[in-house]
C-alpha cells in the first residue's frame, strides 16, 4: 500500500475542473460574471501575499452562494406547486383543501373551486432565505470595513455612517449611493426599518415563525372558464414570493456592485482588479429568469368596496380560515390559464 505520509518523496497531484456556480436562476451574462469574478480571485490566490484580501472577498461570494441556493430551492419547489395546482391526486408536498359550492361538489378538481395551499416547504425555505440574506449583508459589512479601513463596523446597519465619514473616497462614495438604491428593498424584507423597528427577517428571527404571521395563505380561485386567480401568501401584509423574487435580484446586484467598487482599491496588478475595471453592471442585469405566477392579493382590495367579493383560504392549526374582500374589477383580466398534469407520485421535485 502506497504510504502518502512518506518523508522525502515527490508526489504528482492530479485534478479535476471543479469551476462550477451556483446561479440561483439569475440572466446567463450574470451568472458568467460572477464566475469570472471567482477565477480572477482564485488566479490572485495563487500568490500568499494575497492570501488575506482575497479571502474577504471569496467569504463574501460564499455569502452569496448561499442566497442563491436557496432561490433555487424556492424556485424549483415553485415550479412544482405551478405544475400540481389542478392534479387530481393528493400531493404530500403540497396539500390542498378544495371547497365547493353546493351542487357543484362532483367532480371536485373541476371548477368552479376555490383551493386553499398548505405550502409549509416552502415558508421554511423562505425563512432560511432571510437569514442567508442578512448573513450576506453583514459580510459585505465587514468586507467594507476592512477594504476601507474604516476602524471595525461589525454591522451593515452602522455601515453608512461610518463611510459618510470618508467625503474624500471616490468608492465610499459610490457605496452609499449604492445603499440608498437598494435599501427599499433590504429595509422591507432584512433591515430593521427605521420607524417601525422591524422587518420579516427579525420577525421570523425573534418573534414569530411564518406560520404565525402570514395573513393570507396561497390561494386559487378556479373560475367557471377554467382560468386562474392565484394570490401569493402575505407575511404582515407582504407577499411572500414577490418579496423573495425582489431580494433575488437586488441582492446579488448589491453585492457584486460593491465588490466592482470595492475591487477598484486591489492591487494593480491583480486579475481581480482587472475584472473590476471591465465590468458594469445595473439591477437590470440580475432580473431573475423565473416568473412569480402569484398575485398581490392586498395591493388590488378595491378602494370604495364595490368591486367584486373574492375569497382566499389560510390553513390554521385547527382547519381553515376564510378571508373575502371587495377587488378591483381589472382582477378578472390577471387570471391565468391552468398548467393541467398527469400527477403520477407524489416525491420531492
């Protein structure tokens, strides 16, 4: 048996290509980006002397890697639910409760129905989601601060500030403008919101799970004409897979825009920088590839209560509970043509 502990002895190393990314169903110049940006950090990494700039910034990507395999566990598990809503076999993924107006009760996967959707799964995804998103966050809080020397900020909270106290930085600059762009989207969703104190993040972190603090479960409104009217989950009065189609697009921009910005400062010589200096990027670049097929149930309440009564169902721990608000009449014109399937199991996707 060959010893690889041997002292003295010259060893041959043999391996395989190992480039590989994690997407997270962001446009294919994205994804080649964010590729490109590993290599260039890897080729640097070649060097020890690099060894501790690098690594902040490969953390961060690591970060990032994680958001995004969570997006592609929701967007699969998505896909999935889209495929099954009309199967007329039970699905243990997703179970349904199908209610039926008297004498329209045979057959019950047949409209006119409305189908209220446990989607347990994917809360949890969702939840896992938040927290990978304000663990990336605080990374690039601390990436910032050792790029910038800016004396220890251990949070993304307490990062403006700090970086208005270098008026003379071209990148600290370019970073705060970068924050005020995206911070609609963070304070909603992973950042405290200054008035209110609170966002879904902390809530699910602190005070609540999603279960407890979804307002309006996912629900299908099966027409007479066989189309759609499905309404996305509310988490206090957001809605859950918009929510996380938006972080899936501002996040990654956010982060390797500050990177591009930040890299700037690398030394001159190092691909890194050279990979900085040729790209560009807007949030338009990081528009996901995957469409949300669920509607905004609260943003289309009519305003006077004279449109249409159009119900939602949410599971609760002892059954169902009913929800029915006046819609604007344009509601009508979002529904959508069934996906029908030949549901044949029910396993994971």
């Amino acid at each position: 048996m060959t010893n690889y502990n041997e002292g003295g002895v010259t060893y041959v190393t043999y391996g395989q290509n190992t480039a590989h990314g994690i997407g997270g169903y962001m446009p294919a110049p994205a994804v080649a980006a964010k590729l490109n940006l590993t290599a260039a950090l890897l080729a640097d990494a070649a060097d020890p002397a690099t060894h501790e700039w690098v690594s902040h910034y490969l953390g961060t990507l690591h970060h990032l890697d994680g958001v995004l395999l969570a997006v592609e566990t929701i967007t699969e598990q998505v896909d999935y639910l889209k495929n099954h809503l009309l199967s007329p076999e039970p699905c243990l993924l997703f179970p349904k409760i199908i209610v039926k107006r008297d004498g329209h009760i045979e057959p019950y996967h047949q409209p006119p129905a409305l189908i209220g959707i446990s989607t347990k799964r994917l809360e949890i995804e969702v939840e896992t989601l938040l927290l990978k998103a304000t663990g990336t966050l605080e990374r690039i809080a601390q990436l910032i601060d050792f790029q910038c020397r800016l004396g220890g900020v251990r949070y993304f909270k307490g990062i403006g500030d700090r970086l208005r106290t270098r008026p003379a930085s071209p990148q600290c600059k370019l970073i705060i403008d970068l924050i005020a762009e995206t911070s609609p989207t963070f304070t909603k969703t992973i950042l405290a919101d200054p008035e209110t104190k609170d966002c879904l993040r902390n809530a699910i972190a602190h005070r609540a799970s999603s279960p407890e603090l979804m307002d309006k479960g996912f629900s299908i409104n099966w027409l007479e004409d066989g189309s759609l009217l499905a309404f996305d989950a509310e988490l206090e009065g957001l809605p859950l897979l918009a929510s996380v189609r938006e972080l899936a697009r501002v996040l990654p921009y956010f982060t390797l825009q500050c990177i591009k910005t930040l890299l700037e400062l690398a030394p001159e010589q190092s691909h890194a920088k050279a990979w900085s200096m040729g790209s560009a990027f807007t949030q338009a670049h990081f528009e996901p590839t995957w469409m949300n097929p669920f509607l905004h149930y609260s943003s289309l309440i009519s305003p006077d209560d004279t449109g249409p009564l159009v119900s939602l169902l949410r599971w609760r721990p002892g059954g169902i509970q009913t929800h029915q608000r006046h819609l604007i009449p344009e509601v009508f014109s979002m529904a959508a043509k069934p996906v029908h399937v030949e549901a044949k199991a029910t396993a994971s996707p």
